[in-house]
C-alpha cells in the first residue's frame, strides 16, 4: 500500500517591516502621511469595492474587504460572484477578511482569495448573536483553543501574511470586580503572536460595548500591545476615530503602525485626505454621494464588488446624506424608497435643489450620523432610557451587521 503524501507546510516568513514595504509598493499620493497606514475597516456590506475606491481617492492607503464567509464561499456560486476580489491595480494594498473556525474549510477559502489580495485577516470583532451560532466573530476570543488551532493551522499554508482582527476580551462574569480586561486580552493576544500571525488590529473595545455604551477605545491597552509585541510584528489600533485630529492623537498615544477606521468614513471618506477638511470642509456630501454613485456604476457590488446589490449602494447614501435626511423628511423618505441608479440620480438632484434654495454651505458642514453613539451616552447619563431614540437611522451599524451579509435564507448556520 502507498504511504500517504504529507501536506507539504513551508511558513511564511514573519516580517516586522511587511507593512511598511507593502505602503512603499504601493504609494497614494493623496494620502495625508505615508509612513502609517491610514486604514479602511472590514465593514459589511459597506466596505465594497467602489466604497474602498472612494476612499483611496481621498487618502487612505489600505483598505480590508467586507467580511467573506468561507463556507458559503466554497458552496455558493451566488455568493462568490458576489464576493469574489475583482483584482484592481487601483485598489491595493487589500485585505481579504474571512469568518470561520474549521481549519481546512477556512484555508480553502482562502486559497481561492490569496492571489487577489495582500493578506488574510481572521475576524475576531463581530459581536453579533449570529457570529455566537456560527462560531466565530468576537466570540471567538472567548475559545481560545479554538482560536489557536484555526492560527495554527493557517500561519504554515497561507502563502500571504495573516493577520487577525481583535477586540477586548469582556469580563465572562460581571460579579467579578478582580477581572482584569487589559491583562487578560493581552495575554491572549500573545499567544497569538507566538502562533506566527503576521498583523494585529485591535478594536480597543469589547463586544458589550455597543450603542449607547460604546465608550471611547481604549487606546491605552492598545499601547501596551505596541510595547510588549510591535517589535515583533505591524499593530493597528481601532476605534474612536472621528477626524484626522484624532488619527493623530491615535497615533501619538498609541505608537502604532496603522489607524483603522469605520464609522466617520462611511459618513465622511476625505478623513485621510492630504488637504485637511477640517475646519472647513471643500468637499461637500452630496459630491461624495455622487462620486460613489458613478464608482457603483463602474463596479457593481453584487458583481465582484462585495456588497449587496442596490442595498449596499442605498446604505451608502443615507450615511452621505444622514444631516440632509434628519432636516428634510421629504428627502428622507424618498432615499429610502429608491429601488434602482435612476431614481437615485433623481433624488440627489432633489438634494442639490434643496441645497441651493437654503443657500447650503459645504464649508459649514459637519458628522451627524457618527457621533450618534455619544449623544445617546449623554441622555442616558441625564436619566433617559436606552431604548429612547436620539437620532433616527434606518439601519443599523456596520460593524454589528453580520446577519446582512448572507442571503440564503438564514438558516443560522453561520
């Protein structure tokens, strides 16, 4: 009988400086600093191809897909038309993130995605129930054996670095005062490091903290990793970024490689821009709601772009527009009607018709839809409950979204 060939496993080798080449090889001009990334999340559904593109016109200079679920990859031909990376010189360096925790099942999925892509990501920050049920997400954190087996297994096969996106590991029982969070998460983040991953982002909050109890990153934590782990692999740090005064202040108080954000640039995508946008903005919402339109054109999300058909795109502009929809219901109402590109176009040029009647300054604009978290923290601390509106939104966040991401009729088994 024939003995059986062994799998052949040469591990990549871990490079300190890895990131740092990879910006190098692939410069942004428009970029406000070179020498760190300035990153665009893994956000579902809203990450998509022309949303990353949008935001590579306006400075960022690195940028991870949607989460991509490895399972219906490998079994969905819908779903891989959908998810597959449409390669495109202008949109890289990339970072393909997956969910999962079977080994083989996430390794062949990402094998199919290596060659499109700079790098692999985990995803250990979705804290939705439905990354509880399938496995994976946040939840992950809190199976560390599970966890570090997954590691394991990819670190000697992937022929692109790993990397593995975390977020802080929650007190199991809320009784116990002595649980230490920073201690802890970083004991296990060392782990992960010893298991060969190449990356480390770090959502400097827990999976609790959501909504109204988001709270600020904690950038501190985020420091310490730098100073025990960032001279053995790149760190990014993630979380509590509004504006380039605070992707600074990030970079000043954590030390890191990179800054990740999310929320602001769904809202406003110039935040990296090489001209400032702050105090007075140049470029005006409704220019970005129609930029990112004509990307949409070009590269459909539901084609290649890693989004779901026109849903995607609508999303995109109520966070554009949130300011515009909470002034006038009229418009409100009517972008979320809008089912196709041309009623689209329609009401955007319903939007410029608002602007010019109110004499609407570019200059003068400000978020309205990010900061929605502290407004909410801010009446609870006045008394109000937490289930009082303080702004209306149509759909929820991005990175608690998971469930949008799947579209065969939901069977849990995610």
């Amino acid at each position: 009988m024939a003995e059986e060939k062994k799998e052949e496993v040469n591990p990549l080798p871990v490079d300190r400086k890895w990131i740092e080449k990879l910006l190098r090889s692939h410069p942004n001009p428009n970029s406000r600093i070179h020498n760190k990334a300035l990153v665009v999340a893994p956000m579902v559904d809203q990450s998509d191809l022309p949303f990353r593109l949008l935001c590579r016109r306006y400075g960022a200079n690195l940028c991870f897909t949607p989460m991509i679920h490895t399972r219906l990859l490998l079994e969905s031909e819908s779903y891989r038309e959908k998810f597959m990376i449409k390669l495109e010189k202008a949109d890289r360096p990339l970072i393909a993130q997956v969910c999962g925790s079977d080994p083989t099942i996430v390794l062949e999925a990402a094998r199919i995605l290596e060659p499109y892509v700079d790098g692999i990501d985990i995803n250990c920050g979705c804290p939705q129930g439905i990354a509880r049920r399938g496995n994976y997400g946040a939840f992950l954190l809190e199976k560390e054996d599970v966890l570090l087996k997954l590691v394991r297994y990819l670190t000697p096969r992937l022929r692109v670095p790993l990397s593995v996106k975390v977020r802080l590991l929650p007190n199991p029982n809320p009784d116990n005062t002595d649980f230490d969070i920073p201690k802890a998460s970083l004991a296990l983040y060392s782990k992960l490091v010893d298991a060969g991953i190449h990356l480390l982002t770090i959502h400097g909050r827990t999976r609790k903290q959501k909504g109204p109890l988001t709270g600020h990153s904690d950038w501190a934590t985020i420091r310490q990793a730098v100073d025990i782990f960032g001279d053995r692999i790149p760190i990014f740090a993630n979380g509590s970024i509004e504006d380039f005064d605070d992707v600074e202040e990030c970079f000043k108080v954590t030390n890191a490689d990179g800054v990740m954000s999310s929320e602001s640039l769904l809202e406003y995508p110039p935040i990296f821009y090489k001209k400032p946008q702050k105090p007075v903005r140049t470029i005006g919402r409704l220019q970005l709601s129609r930029e990112y339109v004509e990307l949409a054109k070009e590269y459909p999300p539901s084609k290649m772009g890693q989004g779901s058909k026109f849903k995607t795109i609508r999303t995109h502009i109520q966070r554009f527009l949130h300011t515009d929809m909470q002034e006038d219901h009229s418009l409100r109402n009517a972008i979320v009607g809008v089912k196709n590109m041309e009623e689209l176009e329609v009401v955007l040029d319903k939007c410029q018709q608002i602007h010019d009647a109110n004499g609407h300054l570019v200059s003068s604009e400000k978020l309205g839809w990010y900061p929605r978290h502290k407004l909410s923290a801010e009446k609870l601390s006045q008394g109000a409950s937490t289930s009082d509106p303080v702004q209306e939104d149509v759909f929820n966040d991005p990175d608690e979204g998971c469930s949008s991401l799947f579209d065969n009729g939901g069977d849990g088994d995610y």
